[in-house]
C-alpha cells in the first residue's frame, strides 16, 4: 500500500467549494522565480484551487490572489495607485498572451504610503479579467508592474466534469489498448478525480511499477515514475454490489489510513474477495483482454529483490484518456 506523506484533506475537482471558503482553500506552490524588487515593492500570487498541480473547469472562476507587499528598508510611494487586474499577463500554449481587459487603478482600496512591512492586494477571477473567458489549454500565469514580477503558476484548463455522464477511460499500452467503463454512479468522486487527472495528463508516462500474475496490477504511484506530484487522500466510495473480477479498477488505499489514494490505482487479474469491501471500485473493464494478458505475462522481479514483482524492464503507461460515452474526443 501507499505511504501517506500528505494528510491535506483536499478534495480534486470540487471546485464550487473553492468560492465558498477562498482563504481556507488556497494553494501556494510558486513555480517560477523569485519577484525582483522594485524600491522595495514584491508581488506574490496564489492559487485557490484544490492540490496538485493548478487547474481549472472551463467556465468556472479561475480564482487568483495577488498581493504587493514592502519588504524594503524604506516606504514606497503609491500615491497614483497600481492596476491590479492589468497587471496579469497569461500566456497560452502558442507562446502568445492573451489580451487583458482595460482597468484602472484601485486607489480606494490602496494605500497611498506603503511602509516597511506593509502590504495589500486582492482576489481576482481572470475570466473577468480577459476579454474572453479561457478555453481548455494550458496557460502561463505571472503578474508584472514594471520591474516588479510576481512568482508564476502553470494552470491547465480542462473540460468540465459531468457527474450524470457516462466516462470510458482508455488505457495505451506499447501491448495495446485497455478500456474501462468508469462508474459514476457508484463511485462519483473517485471517478471525477480520474478524470481531472487525466485530463492534466499526470498519468501519461508513468510505470506500472507492480505485475503479479493472475492477482493484479498496480500504477499511478508518482514515486516510480519519478513524477512530482503531492498525494492526497480520497473518502472511500464502497458500493457493497460491486465485486473484483478481472479487470476491475480500484483506488489502493493509503498505508494505515482508512482513506484512499488519490493517485495509486490497481488493476485486478482475477477475482479478489480480499479486496471486495476494502477497495472503491470505480471502473471496470470492458475491451482489452488481450493487452491485459500481455501486461500480466512480462517477466518481473518475483519475491526475489525489492521492488518485489517490479518488471524487468519499464512498462510504462503511453497516456491515459477518459472521454465520455460515444465521444471519440479525449484530452
């Protein structure tokens, strides 16, 4: 089972509870660098959102914080005031910045004096603040007012989840293809957070780190792949009429924890009473046996070294796609 090494009890996908508690939501993970100064002046941003890596349903607020602060020895002058929301700059995935909205300058709210220490700053949704609100893609997010630039976050925006919809997720293999129906109905959460990762593309590229023979196969652990990504738990979703066939998709739980992975999921290869009750279900296969059976025939490491049933060579997963029922589209 997976060691928990973040207990945040954060919940992927949620995002309508993001407006509804911003300060207790946010999510600090500065990926570009440092601000440079400007008489003093720094700007940070956040991201409200849930964990991992930052992102977004199309059409929803995008919810960012950016705030200015003093950390220099003397006060700075800001008696003219700073366009907060002008001062974003998006950049999309073909190298071009997406147009900014005209505004001017909040001075009611700012200080016209910042001393030393001081600060201020606001929470901005940046569809109002694009002429257009963003389509699915990924954008590069930072805040500039002249030399001073903030900390900057990649966000991807992805399609909205459905939760009355039907979603199939396909498994590319170098063996093949796997496809599963994945049920909403029964395990909405754990779906919803397969799909939210898929369309990120955090499964693409990663190991299937464990094949035993007949029992099962286990991926998405980030440890393996070498993959930086903070785990986080998942309330289980235990539908007693669900039982583990072969084929049957299963979030692991996390090692003496009552709660599940949000990332590690395990493929079984035969029935498993074992797991039936202790596992959420959330998919189960429905094309592919023939790719399953060569994923379950590659020779392993046995019980012999550690990683115990580690194949001998990578076996890595191409990409993982979920669409919904009929669609051909995928991330």
């Amino acid at each position: 089972m997976e060691r928990l090494t973040d207990m945040r009890k954060t919940n992927p996908g949620l995002r309508a509870t993001v407006v509804a508690a911003l300060v207790a939501a946010t999510v600090m993970i500065p990926s570009g660098p440092a601000a440079r100064e400007e008489d003093g002046l720094t700007a940070r941003l956040d991201f409200f959102g849930p964990g991992g890596p930052p992102f977004s349903y199309a059409g929803d607020p995008l919810l960012m914080r950016i705030s200015l602060s003093n950390e220099g020895a003397g006060p700075v002058n800001n008696e003219q005031g700073i366009s907060l929301l002008k001062g974003f700059s998006i950049i999309n995935e073909a190298g071009s910045r997406v147009p900014i909205k005209g505004a001017g300058a909040d001075s009611k709210s700012q200080p016209s004096r910042l001393a030393p220490g001081g600060f201020f700053g606001q929470t901005i949704d940046l569809n109002t603040v694009v002429e257009k609100p963003l389509a699915t893609g990924t954008y590069v997010i930072r805040w500039e007012h002249g030399d001073t630039t903030s900390n900057s976050f990649t966000v991807k925006v992805i399609p909205k989840f459905d939760p009355t919809a039907d979603y199939v997720a396909v498994f590319e293999t170098e063996y093949g293809e796997i496809e599963f129906d994945l049920l909403t109905r029964k395990a909405a959460r754990h779906v919803q957070n397969f799909y939210n990762l898929s369309h990120q593309g955090f499964y693409d590229g990663t190991l299937l780190h464990q094949i035993i023979k007949g029992v099962e196969i286990r991926g998405g652990d980030p440890e393996f792949s070498r993959k930086p990504f903070p785990r986080y738990p998942l309330e289980p979703e235990i539908a007693a009429d669900l039982k583990h066939t072969r084929g049957t998709l299963s979030m692991l739980r996390l090692e003496g924890s009552e709660l599940d992975s949000g990332l590690h999921f395990v493929i079984t290869l035969s029935a498993l009473p074992q797991y039936d009750g202790g596992l959420s279900i959330f998919g189960q296969m429905r094309k592919g046996d023939e790719a399953l059976s060569a994923l379950e025939s590659i020779p392993t490491t046995g019980q012999v070294q550690t990683p115990y049933y580690h194949p001998i060579r990578p076996v890595t997963l191409t990409s993982v796609v979920v669409r919904r029922e009929g669609d051909g589209s995928g991330h």
